[in-house]
C-alpha cells in the first residue's frame, strides 16, 4: 500500500540476521602429502561445498598478501574496529578470565616460565605444564614483595603461571614484548619503548621482572621441583591499555553476539558489549560446532543480529605440524556445520578464517589467503561449487580485507549503510536498527 502522498509502495523490512563462522587458522599451503592440496581443498566437506554451490566465494586476505595476522587483530578488524585504536590483548584476556582492568593504565600478560642460561643470556625452554598449577601459585604469591616494591601489580588469569601485570602509574603502555615467542630463535628479550614517551614503563617493567627473576631463581619451590625445570622467569608480552571504545552496537548500528571458546573471544565480547555465550570446546569438533550453532539460534531469537562463532580446533590441528590432522579436524566441523544449509534460508550465512596457520614448515602464522563463502537468500550464487583456497579463488569476491567483511555481510542482510542518510552521529556498518527518537514533551 501506498503511503499519503507518495506514487511508491512502502518497503518492506525483510532486514536478516549474520552468523559468521570463524575457522581459526583456516588458510594453509599446498601440501605434498596431500597431492599438492591445502587440508581445506583435500578434505572431504560436503557441507562447505553445498554452501559454495549456493552462495558466493572469495579469499580473505585481512591486512593483505605476505602480513600474518594474530587472531585478535583480524577479529578486531573483522569487527569493524581497524580505526580505533587495538587495546591489546593484555586487556582482553583478563576481561575474558573476569577480572576488572582499569581505564587508561599500563598492563601486559605475565607467565612464569622454564629456562636455562647459555653465555649471559636466558633462553626459555617451555611453559607451565598442567600439574605446576600448585607452584605456580605459590611463586606468584612469593613475588608479593617484589611488586610491592617496585610498584607493579599481577592478578592470576585463572590459568596455571599466567597473570594480568598491571603499572599503576605509567599510561604509555608502547613497550616490546619480552616473551621471545619463538623459543628456539631468540632469548628472553629486553623490554624497549615503541615510543619517546614510553621509556619510564620500559624501565620500570625491566626493573621488576629483573628483581624477578632474582627471587625465582633461589626460591624453595623451585629448588624442590624434583626433576622438572625451576618456573624461573616472569615474560611479558602484548602490552596495552584500556581505553573507551564504541560498542559493537554503537560501531555497526546492529545488535552483536558471540558464541565464544577461550577467554580471548570472551574478553572481546565483553569489551564490545557483545552478548555471549561461552562453550567450552567439546572433544568432538562436529558436536562442539552445533552446539555452538545452536547457542546462535537462541541470541538471534533473544535480539541479536550479528552473531560470531569461533572454533580453535583448526587453528590448533595446524600448529601440530600434521596436515591430515588438520584435514580430519575440516572434515569433523564440516559435519558440525550442516545447520548452515538450513539457516542460509532465513540468515546471511558466512564461514572463513582469520589468518593462515600452515600445518608444514617453520612458521605460526602467515598471510597466505583463506577461503571465504557467503550464502543467503539474497547472495548471487557464483560458478564456484567446492570449498578451498583454489576454489575460492574463482570467486566473484577476489579479495576480501578484514575491514570490508561486515560491510558486505551487512548488505546481503539487507542492512546496507545508506550513504547519504544520517540517522546517528557515528557513521555506522550498517543501517542502524534503533537509532535515537524525538522525544516528544
């Protein structure tokens, strides 16, 4: 029907929910054993397939070729927040264990490590393992002293030898990680300042994990460790601060959810002010993700219109250095998947990864392409009919960047930002579902 005065019937609001399905560490490299195939392109995944024969296909390329992403910086970026300014993941990580982290301080993750000593300098040798929960904790609480006196604070994270350092006192957060990283390629690293203004956190920080490091290396729990190595150094590594942020909601216009697995996703979700649900990763890959397709189904039935699911399970299966552990890992969250055939009905549907984790060679991450597949009831479907990087790379997408994934998630939905229209004063992703009313005296 027409409204007064106008030629042209109304429109109707056939506005859709997103579910983007993250695969973390998706992308891979050709892979002998597997004929010179990706895991992606040599699993078996009717699922996927059906979902490229029905939608369209792409590569994700988050920040371009040759740059290997952490997960939080592509999700940040896949979120629509490349512009404002990443907190760390320092801030995410204890936000997802539960704690408060204040506004505008200095914080890093701390862990208590093994190391051994070659010509002056550490090395690190490993992690703590899961029966050193009981001694990591009582090094953290001999460390109280050093903290107090040098100013610092540590907040376990809940998980064996790992804490929230906090530097009361110091905003300039800009300082390098002295976590190494790569064990066998560089030693326990000396804390530097990014930034002319971050040198007293710099200092700061190196004095503390110094004094540490004096303290741990005599400490009776390490002395009667029995045969496994003494948790003789404190490394920091993914320094930051908390400042304000727009929520998910302020920033795209739409109401997000996130049906999260390890407290990273957690953390983001409550820094975003993302409804959640938190599952923890069942044994079954293919049980594990639809249950978290189900958990999807309810926030969208409680509100939400974004709705993000994270598995690690590929990401994990590709730093085994196994590619046909990796392969069966695609195979079993294909399975897991088979929701998407009927939610693609009704819902924009994606799934891809963050970032490439090879399941061969030497490195952990690379910015080698993942592939991206979108279905929907408004998505044209492409000539592509199988899921992998080779297939994809037909795709009418091309090339995807991480800051220009919702916007087209958004626009399938039929939530485009309607350039030209301004119904808020931050220019939203999407058109914004509940922009603000006259009040009406």
């Amino acid at each position: 029907m027409n409204a007064y005065g106008e030629n042209q019937p109304r429109l109707v609001d056939d506005r859709m929910p997103v579910v983007l399905v993250v695969l973390d560490g998706l992308g891979d490299r050709p892979v002998p054993e597997l004929g010179e195939r990706t895991p992606a392109e040599a699993a078996h995944t009717p699922v996927l397939d059906a979902l490229a024969t029905r939608g369209c296909s792409g590569w994700h390329l988050p920040f371009g070729w040759g740059r290997a992403p952490a997960s939080e910086l592509a999700h940040w970026s896949m979120f629509g927040f490349g512009a404002v300014p990443f907190p760390g993941r320092a801030v995410l990580e204890a936000l997802g264990a539960g704690l408060e982290v204040p506004l505008g301080v200095a914080v890093s993750y701390a862990a208590l490590r093994p190391s051994r000593v070659e010509q002056d300098q550490v090395w690190i040798t490993g992690r703590c393992a899961p029966d050193d929960a009981a001694d990591a904790a009582a090094l953290f609480d001999a460390l109280a002293p050093v903290t107090a006196e040098h100013g610092v604070e540590l907040r376990s994270l809940g998980r064996r030898g790992e804490a929230l350092l906090t530097l009361p006192g110091h905003d300039d957060w800009a300082v390098t990680d002295s976590d190494p990283f790569f064990e066998d390629r560089h030693p326990w690293l000396a804390v530097q300042p990014c930034t002319p203004t971050a040198g007293p956190t710099a200092s700061n920080l190196t004095a503390f994990l110094l004094a540490a490091r004096r303290m741990l290396v005599g400490h009776p729990v390490n002395r009667r460790r029995w045969g496994r190595p003494p948790l003789d150094v404190l490394t920091t590594k993914w320094s930051g601060r908390r400042d304000p942020v727009p929520s998910f909601t302020e920033l795209t216009g739409v109401a997000g959810a996130a049906v999260t697995s390890t407290g990273l996703y957690r953390g983001i979700a409550a820094l975003l002010g993302m409804s959640a649900r938190h599952l923890a990763p069942a044994p079954d890959v293919g049980i594990d993700l639809a249950a978290r397709l189900a958990a999807a189904g309810d926030l969208i039935a409680a509100g939400a219109r974004f709705v993000h699911v994270h598995t690690k399970a590929t990401d994990e299966a590709g730093h085994t250095k196994r590619p046909r552990a990796k392969l069966e890992v695609l195979e079993a969250a294909d399975r897991g998947l088979a929701g998407l055939l009927d939610l693609a009905d009704h819902a924009v549907v994606a799934v891809t990864g963050d970032h490439a984790t090879p399941s061969t060679g030497g490195v952990l991450h690379t910015g080698d392409p993942t592939p991206l597949v979108v279905a929907g009831p408004t998505v044209r479907p492409d000539p592509v009919t199988a899921f992998g990087e080779s297939s994809a790379a037909a795709g009418w997408y091309g090339r995807v960047g991480a800051d220009e994934l919702l916007p087209l998630l958004f626009g399938h939905a039929n939530r485009p930002d309607f350039l030209g229209h301004r119904p808020s004063p931050r220019r939203t992703l999407a058109l914004p579902d509940d922009p603000e009313p006259m009040v009406v005296p």
